[in-house]
C-alpha cells in the first residue's frame, strides 16, 4: 500500500508502527500464533463493546483526523490485538477546548453530584473486573490474578475520592482586624493533562483522574500507546456511569506532540504525569513558560534491606513481592537486596529457592505468576545490565538469559556479589533480576541504599523496633515498607522524593495535588 504524506508523518510520530520491537513483522509466524485463550479473549471484549480503538473527545469516539492508528501487541505473543486512533496536537486541542467548557459546569457541581457520579463508575469497573483484567492481560502481559488485581486496586482510588470529594474544606483564620473575616477556599485547579505509562495501564490512570474529577477538574488522559486499551475500556466506563462529554478525554499516539499540546497550552493548568524519569524532567521544564503545577511519578531504585534480626521467611516473602511483581516492572520493585553478613548466605539459598518456584508464561494460563516483558527493548536492557554485573564479578545464582519460551520472556534470576560500581545498582532494572548486595553494619545499610539519586521505595526486614524507627526515619524514600514486601493502598499517600517525583498520589493528601487554595479578606462593608 503506498501511504499519503500526510498519513505518511503521522505515521513517523506514532513510533509504534515504526519500532523494531514491536512491528509484527519482526515477529517469527510461531510466536505470532496467539493463545487460543487469548483470541477468545479478545473477541468477547469485542463483542462486549469494551474493546473501544478510537479516542474519546468531548464524549464522542473518534478516529484520528488524518486515519492513522498504531497497533497494539500482545507482549506474549507478538500478535496484534486492535489498531487504535494515532492522534496528535489537533485533537490534543480539540480535547483541551471540551475539557475547558466542561469545567465551567463540572466544576459548579456539588460536591456530593460529582461524589454520585464517581461511585457508579467505581461499580462499573468493579462489574467489569474480570474483562478490565483480561484487556491488561493481553496489551501488558501480567498474569490474570494479578491483572484483575490491578482492576480492584485501580477501582478503589474512584470509591476513595468519590467519598472524599465531599470532605474537601477550607478554613476561617481569625483575623488580624476586628473588623475583617479572612476566609480560605479550595477550588478546583482547572483543565489536567494526566500522561501515564504501561506498567498499571488502569491504575496509573484512577490515581489522577479520581482525585481530578472529585475535585471539579476536568482531564485530558494520554495512556502510553503501549497499553492504551484498558484506558479506552475505562473511559467508556465512566461515560456509562454518567461521566459528561468533556470532563474526560483519551488521546494516545504521538507522545512528543500531544505532551508539547498539553504542556504548551494555557488552559491546561495542570500536568500530572507518571513514567520515567528522564521524561518526567522534559516535561517539568516545558511546564515553566506557562508556570503550570505539576505532579511527577517516576523512577525508583529501591533498596530491599535484611538485617541479621530479620525473621528469614518473612524477608524472602517480603522481598519475593516486592521483587518480582509485574515481572519486576514497578517502580517500586526492589532494585537493590541490600543482605547483612551473619544472614547473607541462608538468605540467598532460601531466597533463590522461593524464585525457583515462579512459573514464566503466557499470563492467561492458569498458574503463570511471571508474564514477559513488555518489548524488545526491555530485554535488551535486562541482559545488558546482567552482563555488566557478571564482567565485574558478580555470580549468577538462578537464571541469568532469556527464557525457554523465546518472545519477551525472562528466566527471573538472582545474583549474588553485586557491588555498587554495577549497573544494576545505580539504574532501575525494570525486570525479574535480584541483585543481592552484602553489607555489614546498619550505618553501612543506610549509606548504601541512599546512595542513588532516585528515593521511591524502600524495604526493610528486621524484627527490632529501634532500628525499624531508626532506619525508617533515615532513608531518604517517599515511602518505606518494614517487614511488608506490598505496601501501596489508595488510603495512604504514594510518591517520591529527590529525583523519583514531586506530589503524592492516594489519601487525603492526593486530593490536594489538583487544587488551588484561596485566601478571601472581607472587610466591613459599613466602615466609615
Ligand atoms: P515513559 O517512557 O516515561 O512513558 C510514560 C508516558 O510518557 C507514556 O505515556 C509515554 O508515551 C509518555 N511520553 C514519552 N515521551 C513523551 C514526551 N516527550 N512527551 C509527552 N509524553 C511522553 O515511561 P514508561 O516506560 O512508560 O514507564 C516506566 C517508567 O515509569 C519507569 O521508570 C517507572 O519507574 C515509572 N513509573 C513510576 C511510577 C511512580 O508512581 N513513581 C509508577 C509507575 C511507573 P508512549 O508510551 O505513548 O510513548
């Protein structure tokens, strides 16, 4: 087929069609076949009017403007499960422009009308778990339990901010003047460009959108064109629970131009994104011309820490999860095991022995806990990063290649004698690598794990009180699991600090991300 220039551009924007790691015809005809489940999946979200291709503007589903699209694979077997609207800055603007009159009117809501309207989508998805689970399955890979696990989780940031929508108060301060009220509203921000990526393709996007809408924002959503199908299936969701045309957009295809859309216009007033970090800083200084808030959740280099006191099972379990969920591609997973001395053998044959036991495949088969990779590129990564540690000494306890069944598959590995002039202490690995790092004093622990620039996560395992306090009070991490391997809920505030994020997502302090706060001086209108 011989392309117009136009579609022809478009297509260069939308990277999907033209990456190597993910064109089909790269792929080899066996690993094209797709799981019978997998088809079957995939024609019943068809049929179920969830498999949605095109983007959502101003309530309306629509093609991109010039008719390109990009395919979406699914990461286990290289085949494509729907080609979907590649769209660009005019529809970008065209979802700002629904998304600026929609406020007008979302935002005088009462707290309570918006409350209503959240919880319906909040039930929706939860009726829905078992197809939301299936699409994050096919475009992402994970396994189905944990799939539909993401659907529960992501699901209970809308039922979360639904009920707190109705607790957004301001204050009365006593004033400095008899004859004044100094008064302090909260008010909705405005328009919110939320970017996010593939790893939770539903939760990244209810942990925005939730607190958004619940405080009378409106949102222009761009998933990452990986992983835009269960957004898709979302949005259609929200519309169904009575979501109005406008106050929630989906625009996916060229990232570049609708990020410079979103950030260049000054009706947006805020820009909440999650991914990495170096696009995350991108995007923080396109932010400054038009002086928008921004919210950044990114990269984690998080340190999982036993000390000699640890209870062992507890530390294997604890960092088995915190490991190897999502085939290691959170930005929470464990990056680093930092291991005490007196504990550092018993912990890696007890530990190796755990990850023995996770089965690799296709996430739709019963009793797969470790799906592919997402692309060729994470591959790529991973064997690079494993090839540096063992040039420079480090020893490969379990796994170490690519797995048996070939595509993205990873076999997951530990590896012991890791030191911190490797790779794969000082960048995120974003895969099922274990990097086990020995240490001999506490001070020694904390120094270690501080040392990187990221500060998301970290873990520790130790069953004295002192040191939990001791040490939780001196990593430098937005957030810190002791004795626990899992420990985000929409209840309790989740965010980075140094070069891992700015804000917090989840709980009460997530709903602040999307407000403005005004101070209100009323002087006495009958003074002489
Ligand atoms: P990414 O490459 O930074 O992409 C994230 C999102 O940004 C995607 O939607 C992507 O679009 C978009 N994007 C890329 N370049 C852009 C640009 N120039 N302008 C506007 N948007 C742009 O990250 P990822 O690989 O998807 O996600 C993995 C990273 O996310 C890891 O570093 C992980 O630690 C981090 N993460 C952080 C958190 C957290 O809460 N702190 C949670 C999950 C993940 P396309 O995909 O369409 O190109």
């Amino acid at each position: 087929m011989v392309l117009g220039a136009a579609a022809r551009v478009a297509i260069v924007g939308c990277r999907r069609l033209v990456s190597s790691s993910h064109a089909p015809l790269l792929v080899s005809s066996q690993s094209r076949q797709m799981s019978t489940d997998a088809r079957s999946v995939s024609e019943k979200l068809r049929n179920s009017g969830l498999l949605r291709t095109q983007g959502l503007i101003g309530g309306k589903w629509i093609d991109s403007y010039d008719k390109t699209t990009i395919k979406v694979n699914n990461p286990a077997t290289g085949e494509i499960v729907a080609d979907v609207a590649c769209m660009g800055v005019k529809e970008t603007n065209d979802a700002i422009a629904s998304s600026y009159e929609a406020f007008q009117s979302w935002s005088r809501l009462t707290a309570g009308e918006r409350s209503k309207v959240l919880r319906r989508w909040f039930d929706l998805l939860v009726a829905h778990k078992e197809e939301l689970g299936q699409l994050i399955t096919l475009e992402q890979g994970k396994p189905l339990k944990e799939a539909i696990g993401e659907v529960a989780y992501g699901a209970s940031f809308i039922e979360y901010y639904a009920e707190e929508a109705k607790r957004v108060y301001g204050d009365i301060i006593p004033p400095n003047s008899s004859d004044r009220r100094l008064l302090v509203l909260k008010q909705p921000i405005g328009v919110v460009g939320a970017i996010t990526p593939w790893n939770f393709p539903l939760a990244m996007i209810t942990r925005k959108v939730g607190p958004a809408l619940a405080s009378g924002c409106t949102v222009v959503v761009k998933p990452s064109e990986l992983t835009p199908l269960t957004a898709l299936a979302a949005a259609e969701l929200a519309l169904q629970a009575g979501v109005p045309p406008g106050a929630l957009n989906v625009v996916m295809g060229n990232a570049p131009e609708i990020g410079d859309a979103l950030l260049s216009s000054p009706q947006v007033r805020k820009i909440t994104f999650t991914g990495s970090t170096a696009v995350g800083k991108k995007l923080m200084a396109a932010a400054a011309p038009t002086v928008k808030k921004v919210s950044l959740e990114l990269g984690g280099n998080a340190p999982s820490i036993i000390f000699d006191d640890a209870n062992l099972d507890v530390a294997v379990k604890g960092t088995l999860a915190a490991k190897f969920r999502n085939s290691g591609q959170t930005c929470v997973c464990a990056n680093r095991v930092l291991v005490q001395d007196g504990i550092y053998d018993k912990f890696a044959e007890a530990f190796s022995e755990a990850v023995q036991k996770l089965e690799v495949g296709d996430g739709f088969k019963e009793g797969t806990t470790q799906g592919p990779l997402i692309n060729d590129a994470a591959i790529q990564k991973v064997e690079s990063f494993v090839q540096d540690a063992v040039s420079k000494g480090a020893k490969v306890l379990l796994g170490g290649k690519k797995h048996s069944l070939g595509m993205t598959f990873y076999e997951p590995t530990v590896i012991r004698d890791v030191t911190s002039n490797m790779i794969m202490s000082k960048e995120e690995i974003f895969g099922p690598v274990a990097p086990l790092i020995r240490f001999k004093t506490e001070e020694d622990a904390i120094r270690i794990a501080n040392d990187t620039i990221a500060g998301l996560a970290a873990y520790i395992f130790t069953n004295s009180v002192q040191r939990s306090w001791r040490v939780s009070e001196a990593l430098e991490y937005g957030l810190v699991g002791v004795n626990e391997g899992i420990i985000s809920t929409e209840v309790a505030p989740f965010g980075g600090v140094k070069q891992s994020g700015l804000g917090r997502e989840g709980s009460k302090y997530g709903m602040d991300e999307y407000h403005e706060i005004k101070y209100i001086c009323m002087g006495d209108m009958n003074r002489q």
